[in-house]
C-alpha cells in the first residue's frame, strides 16, 4: 500500500498589530491615517484642524485652531509659550468669522439651548467629524446636547482661551469693547508651573507683559540646552579622554564655553569660570 504524502503545514500570518488606543499627534497626518487610531480618520479629515468657539463681550467668534498643538502630552506645561507673544500664537489660530449678539446669554444656555444665531454660525464653519472646541464646561454640555457635536472642555484648553484673552484686540479687531476684569480668566497654569520650577512665587495680579516675555525667553532658552546637551556631552567624553579634565559637575554653559576655548585658542573672558590648570588644558586640548 503505497504511503500517504505528509501535507506540509500552510504558514499562519501573524495577526496585524493592534491600532492604538489613542493618536500619536507628534505623527504626520500621513502617519495618523495609517494608525488606525480612534477619531484618526476625523482628524486628517479635517486637516488636522479643530474648529474653536471664542466668547467676546459683544458676541462670539470662529476659529481654526492646530488641534494637536492642544493634544501633545506636555501641552498644558508649553502651550501658553505660543502665546507669550501674538505673532507665535497667530500660526496655531485663526480666525474664520465673528458676529455680535445682542445677549450672549440668550445665544447658549443650559435651559434653552443654541439659539439660531449661533446655531447657523458654528454649522456654517464645521465639517462633518470635526470637533469644537469651546471655553465653558456649560458650553460643552449644551452643544453636544442641543446639536450633537463632540465639544473638547478641559485644563489645556483653558490655556488657549487665557491666550486668546490676552490678545482679544488682535485675534478679534471687530471686537470694540474690553474685557471686564472679573471676566478675564487668572493666570496660565503652565506659566506657573514653569516659574515655580525656578523658584519664583508669582500671584495671579503680579503677571505682566514683562514677566510672559521673559518667562516665554527662558523657556525658549531650555529647549536650547536640551539640544544642544548630547553634543556637548561629547565634547566633555573628549576632554576628559584627551586631558584628564573632570567634567561630571558642569553645566551646559561651561561646557560650551570650554568649546569655544578649544576653537578659538582664546580664553577670552571666560578666565573665572576655569582654573588656571583647566585654562592651560583646554588651550592644550
């Protein structure tokens, strides 16, 4: 009896990795599409764009607003960076329309709703999919009750709105009338955060202009060192490979500047931040 050929068994794909609970948004929009993520589809749909709901004392305005500079994970520590100043804070927004109502009010409340107004504005300007953004957990409730729209409400974006309040006149030149003081929203959380990380205890009232551009400066000069502290972290395996120079304590500062010594040949007036050993190693080096 002849023998039966052994069937070789068929090779079993490996399952597809599973898509991410939540989007990556330091992807490309490409990249977002190919994730498979939930509401991924949506976002580069709309370009990655939100549309935002931004209350005046006169009325209400439209934006378009860069939705993953309000998604990225350290947003509530740097996005009040981007409005340190209007022209940064001008690429993540713009805006598409204002109107004025005659009682802002009456034009979204939890009782009654969206009045027809605003209704017909925030429907003129929002594609299918595209979530709102909006400054009021009340706002938040009522639309997605009232229109069925998803509202984004949280400590981020709250961030956004003190910007936007910051530079009403510019975002909203229509806009004739100032915000009443007890209206304007208190002090950035992530500002604070950033000044309390260096010590400073600044109330709410002490915020001036001053202090967002010096803070927004320091914060710019971080992101500096962070780069540029790898490379110089070679140069400090260097010195300590070429001339024995122990590096361990010093900051980015002194190791750029001891570069800038073994480039130029110069001590120049750097001559207190080293000893005259180090000096005569690092012309040496």
């Amino acid at each position: 009896m002849p023998k039966r050929r052994r069937r070789r068994g068929r090779g079993v794909a490996p399952p597809p990795d599973p898509s991410p609970a939540t989007i990556d948004y330091y992807c490309s929009l490409k990249e977002i599409a190919a994730s498979g993520a939930p509401g991924a589809e949506d976002f580069v749909r709309n370009h990655g764009l939100h549309l935002l709901l931004f209350e005046t004392p006169s009325g209400f305005a439209i934006f378009s607003l860069c939705g993953a500079e309000i998604h990225i994970p350290d947003a509530l520590e740097s996005i009040w960076v981007k409005f340190a100043s209007f022209r940064p804070a001008s690429t993540i927004i713009w805006l598409k329309e204002f109107q004025k109502f005659d009682d802002n009010s009456s034009a979204i409340n939890v009782g009654n709703g969206v009045n027809k107004q605003l209704t017909d504005m925030i429907m003129q300007w929002r594609r299918p999919g595209q979530k709102l953004v909006v400054g009021k957990p009340e706002y938040k409730s009522t639309i997605e009750t009232f229109l069925g729209i998803p509202c984004l409400h949280d400590e981020v974006v709250m961030e956004v709105m003190w910007g936007m309040q910051r530079f009403m006149s510019n975002f909203v030149p229509a806009e004739e009338s100032k915000l009443p003081k007890e209206d304007s929203l208190p002090m950035s959380q992530g500002l604070l955060m950033f000044l309390s990380r260096y010590g400073f205890d600044v109330k709410p009232e002490m915020v001036n202009e001053d202090i967002v551009r010096a803070a927004a400066t320091l914060f710019h000069c971080d992101i500096i060192e962070k780069k540029c502290c790898r490379a110089l972290l070679d140069v400090g395996h260097y010195l300590k490979r070429e001339s024995g120079i122990d590096y361990e304590n010093w900051d980015t500062l002194k190791l750029a500047t001891a570069f800038k010594i073994i480039c130029s040949r110069k001590i120049g007036g750097s001559d207190e931040m080293f000893s005259d050993d180090v000096q005569s190693k690092l012309l040496d080096a």
